[in-house]
C-alpha cells in the first residue's frame, strides 16, 4: 500500500519506459509506434495541488497549465489513422509476481491521446492498446509495457539557514561552506536508484526566473525525520550576488510557493568601494624620439600619480567600476649653452576590473581581503605644458602648448596592510595622438591608498 501525502491522497503516474511498442495484428503483419518517454500522471484530490506561481509575476499574466493536467495522460502514434474507429487501453496492476485487472478505456474516435480514469494508486503497473477498425473489430494488439505511477505530494518549506551564517543571508566577504538546511513539509529524498514512488528534487532558482527553467542543482547530503527538513550543498562558487529561491519539486510536478520563507540572498556587506590612492610614477617614452631629439633623455623621474577607482558592481566573478587617474611629469634638460624645460599632465577616464583574493582568518568564519588584481583602461588628454627654451642673457623663446587626446590601459596589484589601507604597484601604457610625434609611454608606478 503506497504512503500517501497528509495534504494529498491522490498519485503521479510515470511511465518508466518509452511507450514505443510494435503491435500486431491478427495476422501478425501491421506494427503500431507509440511515443517515447511519454509521462503519465495521476492529479490530487485537494483543491491546493494548483501550480504556484513566482511572487514576481502579474496576476494579468498567461495562465500556463497546471502540472496535473498532463497527469495520466497516455499518447501514441497510429500510422493510419483513417483506418482507425477507436482504441481500447487496457491496464493491469502488479500484484506480487502477478498482474490483475485495474481500468479498460477506450477512446470516442481515433484520437491517440487520453487520460486516465479512474484514477490509479501509487505502484507498478502495465498496459497494452488494442486498435478497432473501421467496423469496430479488434485489428492491432500491442504487447504489454510496464510503468510506474509515484505518490503526489505538495512539499513545503518554512525556512532556508546556512550551516555557518545560520541564516538565509550569506555574505561573499565572509566564509561559507555552501551547506544549507532546508525545513518544511514533504521534503523526500531523490530518487538516485530510479526505484522509488515518491520523491523530491531540488534546486536553486535565481530572482525573475520561472520554475520551469531549472537552477543550480545541489548536493544532497542527508534528508531529516518524516521527511520534514533536508541539507543540499551548493557550490559557492556558483552562487553570484542576488536574490534566489530554494525550490522542492515533487516527482508529480508540485513544487514550493516562491516566497520569503525559501529565499536565499547572497551580498556583499559594502555594496560598493571607494579606492584613492597617490604616489610615484617614472615615464618612459618609447617608440618617438622627440624628446630623446630635443630634451636628451627617454625617462623622467620627476613624476607623480593619482587615481580614484568607483566600484558599485560587485559579483563573485570580480567588481566593475569607473576610475579616473592622473600624473604630472616636470622635464628639464640642461644643455650647457642653453636649458629646455616643460611639464607632461595626463587625464584619463577609466573603466576598471577588480578581482579580490581573500583569505579565511583561521578559526574564524571571516576571510581577510589580501590583494586585488586591477585591469583598466580608458581614454583622455595629455596636455604638454610651457616647453620653453632659456638662452643666456635672459632670451627665452614662447612657450609650446599642446593638448591631445590620448588613450591609456595598464595593470596593477593591491596589497592590503589593513582593511582599509593598502600598497599599489602597477604598470600603465598611454599613447597620446600628437601630430608628427606618436609617442607611447610607459608609467611605472607604486602609491599608497585607502579604501572607504
């Protein structure tokens, strides 16, 4: 006698084969191919069995059918349907090492579709069709096939908690080992061995998404007593900033109401990072020859840098942001019968990739953010200020000014001293677009910043 839901007292029926089978007919020489994989299930007796729907949707929005309407449903394919008044589907219940009658059906017309009625009890069972002719005799007889039908349960869940945060919040900043522990009602275990009549499957649905798209799927590590909790493991990894719903869904296609008692939100505690820091840069100018010409050296060293770097997307993939950077570059060239000198500004808009490497503070459930990668690049001017030469006797010439667009893309490491304190090191390359003069210069760089 199969275990019945305290909510339903009603089945799901599931074919475990494909309903593909060759019939026979009298003569043995006709053949009829149903279609495979075809599900057969039974619907619930209780009026709270209707599909529920994400508490996002419109109440205006198309009704989609209902997972019990396609329970017990049988379907084939006839060859020659015009050759067909009717069909007698014929099922049988197993019964120890045998089979007894349960239901004969027939349809109206040559339809090859058709529910089930009565409806049948959890268990195994088998069926064959017999196929009329267009003067009500028995033409095709298709042999015997064996399906399952599983129990119909409405699962429930009352609460999500993380075994570490012991809540339905996780923070990517902190540790997590991923394991949750899942409360409610009718929360079975998967069906691994494909041998029982009732189970439950599990996943991670994201904000916005329908049920019927799927989700990350968990580890399932140990179902509780009366079927009342279940612990899955996700892997962390795979959870992104967001809000998500844990979803049961039972062999018949009822699944949990999308609410707050099964949501899951992932964050972070700043939602987004403020980083400033200043120090030394030494351009290099390579490729151009200009200044090599003209001032007698590719490298100046008497330089400094600035950035600031906005970051308010933040995944576990990395933080996207926008970031502004500047240096100032002061050139002078004693030439001995005569001086050079000018100054180099550049300012660059940014865009900006940061992945943050943290570690687990041991005994602890923090984890420390250690260092951050930086990827950027973006555009701007470079702006060549008061270049002047200076003659004895108190004879300069007028001073060049030049203001260019330019664009610039570099790398750079972080190294947290505190939490909010760290040590910049990195590299940028700008090319400013100069007529007659395409120079590119390298900025190596390392500042100190802090991070609000």
């Amino acid at each position: 006698m199969a275990r019945k839901s305290r909510k339903f007292s009603a089945a799901v029926i599931l074919l475990a084969f494909s309903l593909g089978f060759s019939v026979f007919a009298q003569t043995g020489s006709d053949a009829l191919a149903a279609s495979a994989n075809q599900e057969v299930k039974q619907e619930s007796k209780k009026d709270s069995s209707k599909k529920k729907k994400s508490k996002k949707k419109d109440d205006d929005s198309p009704k989609k059918a209902r997972p019990e309407d396609s329970w017990q449903m049988l379907s084939w394919v006839e060859d020659d349907p015009d050759a067909v008044l009717k069909y007698e589907v014929v099922i049988e219940e197993e019964v120890g090492g045998g089979y007894r009658p349960a239901v004969t059906l027939q349809t109206e017309d040559n339809t090859t579709r058709m529910q089930i009625t009565p409806l049948l009890e959890p268990g195994y069972y088998r069926f064959k069709v017999i196929t009329y002719d267009l003067i009500s005799r028995p033409a095709k007889v298709s042999e015997w096939k064996r399906f399952r039908v599983y129990a119909a349960h409405q699962p429930e869940i009352r609460d999500v908690s993380s075994r570490v945060s012991h809540s339905s919040t996780i923070y990517l900043e902190e540790y997590n080992d991923g394991v949750f522990t899942i409360e409610g009602h009718e929360l079975f275990m998967p069906d691994k061995n494909n041998k029982s009549l009732e189970f439950t499957d599990y996943y991670l649905v994201p904000e916005g998404k329908d049920v019927e798209d799927g989700g990350i799927v968990p580890e399932i590590l140990e179902g509780g007593k009366k079927n009342r909790s279940v612990t899955l493991k996700f892997d962390i990894k795979d959870l992104d900033t967001g809000d998500y719903h844990v979803v049961a869904k039972d062999a018949s296609g009822l699944y949990t109401e999308l609410g707050s008692k099964n949501e899951l939100s992932v964050r972070y505690k700043k939602p987004f990072d403020l980083d400033v820091s200043a120090g030394y840069t030494c351009p290099i100018v390579l490729v151009d020859n200009t200044f090599k010409e003209f001032m007698g050296s590719q490298v100046w060293p008497i330089s400094a840098v600035a950035k600031v770097t906005f970051m308010p997307f933040k995944h576990n993939w990395g933080y996207l942001g926008i970031g502004v950077t500047g240096s100032y570059t002061r050139m002078f060239y004693d030439e001995g019968n005569y001086t050079v000198d000018g100054n180099m500004i550049t300012a660059h808009g940014l865009l900006v990739y940061q992945f943050p490497i943290r570690f687990r503070v041991k005994g602890t459930n923090q984890r420390r953010h250690a260092f951050t990668v930086e990827l950027h690049g973006g555009a701007g001017i470079a702006y060549f200020m008061d270049y002047q030469y200076h003659f004895p006797h108190g004879i300069d010439t007028p001073k060049l000014n030049s203001t260019d667009i330019s664009a610039i893309a570099g790398l750079s490491f972080q190294t947290y001293v505190t939490s909010r304190i760290y040590v910049e090191a990195g590299i940028d390359g700008f090319m400013a677009f100069v007529p007659d003069m395409k120079g590119i210069y390298l900025l190596p760089q390392v500042s100190a910043g802090f991070q609000f």
